[in-house]
C-alpha cells in the first residue's frame, strides 16, 4: 500500500446501511489500515466494538447531512455518540445561518464542538462545509472561523449535496488554514487518481466509501462518497 490508506475514513452512510455491512467495513479497515470508519451514529457501538483491538478510529455524522439542528441538538448527538466510543465527530455546518449572514451563530457552534474536547482531548472535530453551496468568500470566512475557535479540520462535503470536493476548494481551503488544521476531502473520491489530486491539492484525510478499491486495485464504484 502506497501510505494513503492512513489517511482514509472509510464510509457508509447510506439510509440503507446494515448491521452487516458495518461489520464488514471495520473488517476492511482493519485490513487495509484505515484512519477510521465513518459510520452513521447508531452504529457507533457497534463499529467501537468491532474495533475495539485496532488502531482504526470509529467516526460519525452530526447533525448530517443538512446541519440545521439546534446547536444544542447537535451537541447532545455529539455526546451521546462520545459515550458510545466516537472518536472523530464530522458535523455539519448550518448553511442557513452563513446564508443569512449569522457568523456570530457559526462561530458559537463551533466553539461549542471544540468545548467537547476539554474532556475528551483525543477527539478529533472535522466541520463540513459543504461546498458546493457556498462561494469562495463564505468557504474563506467559514475556514477561518473554524481555525479560530480549534476545530481540527474543514471537510469539504456530506455526499448528499450537488457537487462533492473540488481541486479548487481544496485548495482554497488549505491556503486558508494553513498548515495548523486538516482539510478532508470527501465527495466523488473514487479512485487513487482522485485521492492524488486532492492530497496534492491540500487535503491530509480522504472521505471515501471505496477505500478498498483505491488501495487494491484502482477500482471504482458509483457512490456519494
């Protein structure tokens, strides 16, 4: 393997996603040595049982896949999915709020998320900004709150909107961050050419449900991921 399974979350958040299949993710992470499964919060005991002997981080969705839930929502999702063995936590940006021009509300939630980290200093944050509804001023502005409150990365897309990552956010958001936070790239990454681009683009974490097919062979499946 060429390295670039380390930084891949592998994924499955389709609405249909079984028991079974979760249990053969973390199998798959295992033996590919992924950074982490990306899983749907129910399933979050489940992966962290599964995983429990392993290196691969269990992470999940909050507030997914469109980020309009009270923030207090979304931070009682976090918890309960922290007590359940998450160990990342991607949560989606209120895109409303940015559109109305509310960054004193995106700041707060932000803020929040990173409070969880008092207790829990191994958690890692990851925002989803969902790029392609946002222009290049609110990507900017969106990266440079999360730099300031310390969320610990800026991630790209859910999947479930109209475009996914794009060589152009990538870099827009890496050169916004700099080098202190992570950018992941998540959104029609399915084949080793495409993690390149992107790693080469800026990213440092790859959000794909075809983890496999990238690392043994270049194959490629129709996904949202």
């Amino acid at each position: 393997m060429s390295g670039i399974n380390r930084i891949i979350d592998h994924t499955l958040l389709m609405a249909t996603a079984t028991s079974a299949q979760v249990i053969q993710l973390c199998n798959e992470a295992k033996e590919y040595q992924f950074a982490s499964v990306c899983i749907p919060p129910n399933y979050v005991s489940l992966a962290s049982s599964q995983l429990a002997e392993s290196d691969v981080k269990v992470c999940t969705v909050i507030g997914f896949p469109l980020g309009y839930n009270n923030t207090s929502v979304k931070i009682f999702e976090a918890k309960k999915a922290i007590a359940e063995g998450a160990e990342e936590l991607d949560y989606v940006l209120n895109i409303a709020q940015l559109k109305n021009g509310n960054f004193e509300a995106i700041e707060v939630e932000m803020q929040e998320f990173a409070e969880l980290k008092k207790d829990h200093p191994d958690l890692i944050i990851k925002v989803i900004l969902e790029t392609c509804y946002l222009t290049k001023e609110e990507i900017v502005q969106v990266c440079r709150l999360a730099k300031q409150a310390g969320i610990d990365f800026v991630k790209t897309s859910t999947g479930f909107g109209t475009g996914g990552a794009t060589i152009e956010d990538v870099q827009l958001m890496r050169q916004t961050v700099g080098t202190k936070i992570g950018v992941k790239a998540s959104g029609g990454v399915r084949t080793i050419k495409d993690a390149e681009v992107m790693i080469k683009a800026g990213a440092n974490r790859i959000g794909t449900s075809n983890g496999v097919g990238i690392v043994s062979g270049n194959r490629s499946v129709e996904s949202n991921y």
